[in-house]
C-alpha cells in the first residue's frame, strides 16, 4: 500500500519544481530569456535555503548555535546609492 501510493507523491513532487519553473517565467516582465534564466535559478536557490534551514534546525535540536556570518563592505552608503544609480542607467 505504502509503495503504490509513494509513487504518485514522488511523480508530484518531482513535477511541481518544472511548473514552478513555468508559472514563474511566465509570469516575468523581462525578457522570454531572462525571465526563464530567473525563473530557473529562482527554483534552484529554494535548495540551499532549504539546506541553510535544515542546517539551523539540526544544529539548534543538538543545542549548538549557529555561528553569525556578518557582511561589510567598504562603500559608504552614500557611494553605494550612487553605484545602483549610475549602474541603472547605463
């Protein structure tokens, strides 16, 4: 019982990434190409946030904590506003 009904649950799920993949590109306001290319990668990024959350709840199930990844950057806010300006119009 158990084996027949794994394989239509498998068959879904194995599908429903593709059409996720469909309904996202479809749904773009770029480019065909680009809105596949995001649609695509948007898909793919669901599995390391995926693993980034599984990561989070092992680690805080065996009582550890997670360790802080901080980003810095160099720009002042003031550079940075003028790089996204000056890189959105050309």
């Amino acid at each position: 019982m158990c084996t027949a009904l794994l394989g239509p649950i498998a068959l879904a799920a194995f599908l429903a990434y593709p059409l996720q993949v469909m309904r996202s590109a479809v749904r773009g306001d770029r480019s065909t190409r680009e809105n596949w290319l995001r649609a695509g990668f948007r898909v793919i990024d669901k599995f390391s946030e995926m693993l980034g959350q599984l990561k989070f709840l092992t680690l805080r199930w065996l009582g550890r904590k997670s360790k802080l990844i901080e980003y810095k950057s160099t720009l002042t806010l003031r550079q940075h506003c003028d790089f996204c300006i000056s890189y959105k119009n050309s």
